[in-house]
C-alpha cells in the first residue's frame, strides 16, 4: 500500500506538466499527404530516353514501394516534375490544416519529410511561406527507399528530443519502417509516437498506430529476482509512518525542484519567442492601461467608502 501511495503521489505531481505546452514534433509526407500535385513519375527507356509509362505519387507508392513491381535493367524513373512545387496546379488538403495548427508552437515544432530530390527543398519552402506557413525543417531525401524516411525520423528524435511525436504519411512501407524503427531504437524511450494513415490528403479510419520503444527484455535471473523481492519487503516492513511521511515530503521537494529547473526556462523562452515583436508589446501596453485605468473608475465609483476609512 505505500509503494502505491508513493507512486499515485509522484503521478499527480507530474499530471499537468505537459498540459498546454509545445512539447511536440510532428513530421509531413508532402505528396498525397499536405498537398495533392499533378506531377507524376516517369519510367524511361535508358538508352532511347523516352518515357514508356507514368506514375502519380500514390501509384508510386504502392507499386515500387511495396515491391509489387520492378524496372527492367534498361528502364529508369524520371522524377524531373518534381523538382519543383507549381502553386497554380497545387493544391493544399486536410492534413496540411493540421500541419498549421503545428506550427502554431513554432518554425522547429514540425517537419517536411518528402521522398522528392534534393532540388524540391526550395519549392516547398516557397510554396509554403506563400501559405503563411514558414519552416525551418524541411528535409528532401531523394529515394523512395522507407528506410530511408525512418531513419530521418530517428535523427528528429535525436535532435529536438519531444515527449510526442507525430507522423503523417500516405505510403504503407513507409509507416511501417517507421514503426518498426521506433519499437527497437533507444532514442525513443520516453517517446510515444503516432503514426497516421492519410490517403489522398485525408487522414483514414483505420490504419492509426501509437507506438513505443520496446527494449528487448534479457530473461530473468529467479534467484536475484527473490533476493529483489525479499529486500524490498525487509525495507517496507521496518518503515514506520513518520519514515513514509519524510519520504514522500522528500520526493514532492524533489520532483518540484526538477520541475522548476526544467520547466522554468522552457516556459520563459517560449513566453519571450511569443511575445517578441511591436505588435504583442502593444497588446501588452493596451492591457495594461486598461487596467488601470479600470482601477482608477472602481477607485472613484468607491471613494465615499475608502475616503472615510482614511478620515
């Protein structure tokens, strides 16, 4: 009972220490997943150069992603459409309302992962930006390899280190390589992740996973799993209730002091990156003269009673 009472007094400590804060990274598939294009993928003829027969983004996928088909020794992709986003052909969806929502909490609180070229990265960024929608990440992996895109996702885990992350994604082995990354890598202890099945720009009923790190479980020695066990009952049995009570006081110090150390300075940057600029500190000074201006008419409205008290 006081392992329990222990446990249930650390949880409600940290049970509002995420609430209402940024600590998320999201990452976007563009094709068929942000935007919907008319590009397509070209397969050629390697010696002749000319094209024999085309794929749209989602076709790709499912064809030359699953393995259901391969070129032929004499044919190569062509992916030349794009290496450019056209804004008058493109078109944004559903998904890409979320990926706003985002980047509310920042430039670095999301991330563009396409499978397109290196010379896409520009396009993007301007298409966006054109959107109101500005990003620092925006990542071009140029193949259509999954592990490609999973390993990118483990590297967003290494470098912005959230609680939560979020990844939206139109192709199935691509979901999948990500979710077999996570389950087996130790850069996501402590990380929970959802991936999201989207199909032509909107999320699926179905097809949604959370996932997290499982580290592999090494089989248990019986002998120091008794000794465990019988240690642990010796040490509860020989704490009174005043030792209980100066634990869990030390435990609140604690878990309060890691709190204030962690959560102050995040809190204080973020307000600082928010409230940078003319137009909050007008908001700011607006408020403010408000009040006191509200401060001074309640004042006068009530001057009969605090002008007696001082007489």
């Amino acid at each position: 009972m006081r392992k329990i009472k222990i446990k249930k007094m650390i949880k409600e400590a940290y049970v509002d220490a995420s609430k209402g804060d940024c600590d998320v990274f999201a990452v976007f598939d563009f094709d068929e997943t942000i935007a919907i294009t008319d590009a397509s993928v070209h397969v050629i003829d390697v010696k002749s150069g000319k094209r024999k027969r085309s794929f749209t983004p989602d076709e790709y996928a499912v064809k030359f992603g699953t393995g259901e088909e391969v070129l032929a020794d004499t044919e190569q992709f062509d992916y030349s459409e794009f290496d450019d986003v056209d804004p008058d052909t493109t078109q944004t969806t559903e998904v890409f309302e979320i990926l706003k929502n985002v980047v509310e909490c920042g430039v670095t609180a999301a991330a563009i992962l396409t499978a397109r070229g290196a010379d896409a990265r520009d396009g993007i960024k301007d298409f966006l930006s054109k959107l109101n929608v500005d990003l620092q990440v925006i990542d071009a992996v140029s193949s259509s390899s999954p592990a490609a895109k999973s390993e990118k996702f483990r590297g967003y885990a290494r470098q912005f280190n959230p609680s939560t992350m979020h990844f939206y994604e139109d192709s199935d082995p691509n979901r999948k390589a990500v979710e077999d990354m996570v389950r087996k890598s130790p850069e996501f202890e402590g990380i929970t992740v959802f991936i999201h099945n989207v199909k032509q720009g909107k999320k699926q009923s179905a097809g949604h996973v959370s996932v997290t790190y499982e580290p592999q479980q090494e089989p248990e020695n019986s002998v120091l799993k008794e000794a465990r066990e019988k240690t642990a009952d010796l040490i509860l049995e020989t704490l009174t209730d005043t030792d209980v009570r100066r634990i869990e006081g030390i435990a609140r110090r604690e878990i309060r002091e890691f709190l204030r150390q962690n959560l102050e300075g995040k809190v204080t940057a973020f307000v600082q990156k928010e409230l940078k600029g003319k137009d909050n500190e007008k908001v700011i000074r607006s408020i403010a003269a408000k009040v006191i201006v509200d401060l001074y008419r309640a004042l006068w409205v009530k001057r009969s009673f605090w002008e007696q008290d001082i007489k």
